[in-house]
C-alpha cells in the first residue's frame, strides 16, 4: 500500500506541475516580448545573417547572454515558428528540467513525499508564475538555472547525499555566473555559510561547487578564444562608460531591506528556531542575501535585477510548511507578500508612448534606426511591426554612460580622453548604420538615461558626416519625448 501511495502523490505531483506550467504558457504569450528579449532575438538573427559580435554587432554583456537565445532564433527559422513563442516553450522545458534534478535529488536524499511535492510544487508556481513580465530574461533563465544548485546546498547543510544529481546542478549554476557574475553571491554565500557551520573547507570544494568553477572557467577560455574584440576593444568601454551608471546607494536599499526584512519576519512567525543557524532555511535565506548583494553592486535599480532576491527570499519561509502547521493569518500575509513582489518584478520601466500606429502609418514593414541610450525605444518596437532592425547595437548606451561621467564628474584629462573616445566610437558606427543599413525611419530620444533633457538629434549632427546624413531625414512628427523622421524621399 505504501508503495501505492508513492505512485500516487508522484503522479499527482507532477500532474499540479504540468497545470502550472500550462498556465504559465497561456500567460506568457501575450507577454514575452519585453525589450531586452526583442534585442536579443534580433541580435542572434544579425548573426546568423553574418554579423560578428563584437566586430560590427554589440551587446554590452558577455557574449554567453546573446547566444543563449541562439537555439530559438534557429528553431524559428527551421519551423517557422515566432521565436518569441519558442523562448516561452524553452525556458518552460528548462523549469520542467530544473524541477526533476531537484525531486531526483530529494529522493536521493529520502525526504518524504509530502515534502518533496510542497518543494516542487513551490518552486513551480515561484520559477514559472512570479516572473510575470520578465519571463525569459537573462535573470530569469539564470535563476532557474542556479535554483537546483541551491536546493542541493540545501540538503546538503541538513547532512544528506543528494546523489549524482549534484553535478548537473553545478553545471547549471556554472551556466548562470557565466551570463551574470553576479549570481556567484547568490551561489557562494550558502556555501560559505556552510564552511563556517562545519568549520570546514569541505563544503567549498562539493561535487557541484567543482562543476560550476570548471564550466565558469571552460567559458572564460571559450571567450578568450572566440571572443578576443569583444575583450580587447568593447569591454574595457562597457568598464569605462556602462558600469558606472549606477543609483545612488541610498536609493537602492530600500528594496533589500524590504524584502530580507518580509522574509525574516516570516520565519520569525513560524518559530525562532527557524532562524538559528541549524535551521534548514538558512542556506535558502543565505542565497536571498547573495541576490541581495548583486542587486546593490549591480546598481541600477531595474526590478529584474532583482529576482533572485526575491525568489530566495520567498523560498525561505514557504518550504518552512513542510514542516509546520501555519496559521490562516500568516497564510493570508505571504499570499499578499508574494502577489506584491510579482507586481514589483513586473512593474513597468520609463516607458515611451505608443509608436506602432504612428509608424507604421508611414512605413508598412520599415527599416528601422533609434538615436537614444534606451533599449526601450528600437526594442521590441521593430518586431511587433515587422520591421528591419538597422543598427549594430541596440542603443547609444555607451555614449550616454561617457557623457554622464563627463557632466557630473570632474575626469582626468587621460579619463576625458578615454570618454571621447567612447563617443567618438558611438558616432562612428551610427554612421556606419545610417550609410549600410539605409533607414526608411528614424526614432530620435530627448532624455539622457530616461532622467535628464538632452538633444540627441544634436549630438548626433554636432559630427560633419552625420549631419550630412542625417539631412536626408524630415521630422513629421514629435511623441512625446520621441521626434519621428522619415527619409525624405518618403511620399509626404
């Protein structure tokens, strides 16, 4: 009978996990297409039409963050599916995946049926539910990447052997530093914690902790191999001009505070123990503090950059009703915090007023160029018109991030030398872009980091060359903070 039983709640378990991932499906149709993953479908089809990253195609990430995106621009292009839609069924196959290796791992670990499908069920409903509108971002795919190497520091701080499984999940939290660095705080600090626990170098040295540094290091060798203008020549720029764009301190703790603070309070509701240093919640709650980490030296403030902060932080508390009995009240309350954490994950970026009706009343499918340090503007605009994306990059980001140090700092002449040339390589490849890609509509900004006024139709002409083509252009009309031209030869 017992056996029986097993069969069942196994069956049962995965029977609620194919309905949540349906309903994440049907959610994310209408959804996906943020302006980060525009930029990257885009940016992965330039390449399979010749482009070379980091010789006339930049992305300011690494490059693992373009080609992750590489197999659904292919599968698009092999079935003539969106590749929007192939991204949803991907990140969804890779939920299913990370589920299994954590199950298999619990099961390893011979922790109880009713345990493990609490455990499944919640990263379920926190992996593919929470994101909302930041489903498939680099973040999102790295998280769900890194979350079976966590749940296995997990039991491995309980004293339990989660199998073979552990090495695959290295391999996935080996993935997830490679798009962002900073996942290694989310990664490292439960295990740190661990080492101070045992008063052991042990647990730094595990099956998966071996995995993930040999697949963080086979990367930064593929990089230095396959990759060398992109060292050589656009990340020492993206260091100089991107990095520092940062918010102030103050204005980002807010949200770590906030969210450590909701889930510590938790905790604290369902017992004190649960915040002793033996307590299982500790490595989840660890891995909360790591995320907490890298969205503050991150510094930008985007709420994506803050999911796995959020995703730990609320695993922490919610795995804890395995094992306790939760009053109603307290039921209720981390309903209310969750559903508020998803809101803020999807609250919206500075936006820009709607541009599809008004551009494409001049241009069917248009050929499509932004002068604007916003991603938001070109992205996923020319995918939902049909258009052809012009530009090597996605934006001016660059020279935004230069002229920001050069007005609010006081550079060195050697530092201004450098920031000069920053904008001086910004310039020149939009001139590249206007005379090869031939523009039919250009979309012209008037904000510097979505904060400050700034001419960027001014920039751009202050360069002889660039105004030269840029005369061929006529503005019919400002949106807003958007001023739309039209090549000239454009039927008025």
């Amino acid at each position: 009978m017992g056996l029986l039983d097993d069969k069942f709640s196994a069956k049962r378990r995965w029977i609620v996990v194919a309905a949540i991932l349906l309903a994440a499906l049907v959610i994310q149709i209408p959804l996906v297409l943020n302006a980060d993953l525009g930029w990257l479908l885009t940016a992965n089809e330039k390449i399979l039409d010749g482009r070379k990253l980091g010789v006339d195609l930049f992305e300011s990430n690494p490059p693992l963050s373009v080609y992750m995106y590489m197999p659904a621009v292919m599968l698009s292009r092999m079935t003539g599916v969106a590749a929007e839609f192939i991204v949803i069924v991907l990140v969804i196959v890779e939920i299913a995946g990370a589920l299994l290796m954590m199950d298999r791992a619990a099961a390893a670990a011979k922790l109880g049926a009713r345990e493990r499908s609490i455990s499944t069920w919640s990263f379920a409903l926190l992996l593919a539910i929470l994101p909302g509108a930041i489903f498939g971002q680099r973040e999102h795919i790295a998280v769900i990447a890194l979350t079976p190497f966590v749940a296995i520091t997990a039991l491995r701080w309980r004293g339990l052997d989660p199998g073979w499984v552990a090495i695959v999940a290295g391999a996935g939290a080996g993935l997830a530093m490679s798009i962002k660095p900073f996942f290694a705080l989310v990664a490292g600090l439960p295990i740190l914690l661990g080492a101070l626990r045992r008063r052991s170098l042990r647990p730094l040295f595990t099956s998966e902790a071996c995995t993930a540094a040999a697949v963080v290091i086979g990367y930064g060798a593929v990089v230095v191999a396959l990759f060398p203008a992109y060292l050589s020549t656009y990340a020492p720029m993206v260091a100089e001009a991107y990095l520092p764009i940062r918010r102030e301190f103050d204005s980002l703790l807010p949200i770590p505070i906030a969210v450590i603070g909701a889930s510590i309070g938790f905790l604290w509701l369902f017992g004190r123990e649960t915040l002793e240093m033996r307590s299982d919640a500790i490595p989840w709650l660890g891995a909360a503090i790591g995320g907490a980490a890298g969205f503050l030296v991150q510094g930008k403030g985007w709420p994506y950059t803050a999911f796995a902060l959020c995703l730990f932080a609320i695993a922490a508390p919610l795995l804890q009703v395995c094992t306790k009995t939760v009053r109603m009240l307290i039921v209720i309350g981390g309903l209310a915090t969750i559903v508020a954490l998803g809101l803020y994950l999807s609250s919206p970026a500075p936006g820009f007023p709607p541009l599809q009706e008004r551009v494409q009343a001049v241009v069917k499918q248009p050929r499509l160029l932004t002068i604007t340090d916003h991603i938001g503007l070109g992205h996923p605009l020319v995918r939902q018109i049909g258009g052809t994306w012009v530009g090597s990059s996605c934006a001016q980001l660059l020279a935004a991030g230069a002229i920001l140090r050069e007005n609010s700092s006081h550079p060195t002449e050697e530092e201004r030398a450098k920031l000069e040339g920053i904008i001086n390589f910004e310039r020149r490849h939009l001139l590249a872009d206007l005379r090869n890609g031939r523009p039919n509509v250009i979309l012209v900004d008037t904000y510097l980091l979505s904060t400050f006024e700034f001419n960027w139709l001014a920039w751009a002409n202050s360069d002889p060359e660039l105004q030269k083509e840029l005369s061929h252009y006529r503005e019919i009309e400002d949106v807003g903070r958007v001023r739309i031209f039209v090549d000239q030869s454009l039927q008025r």
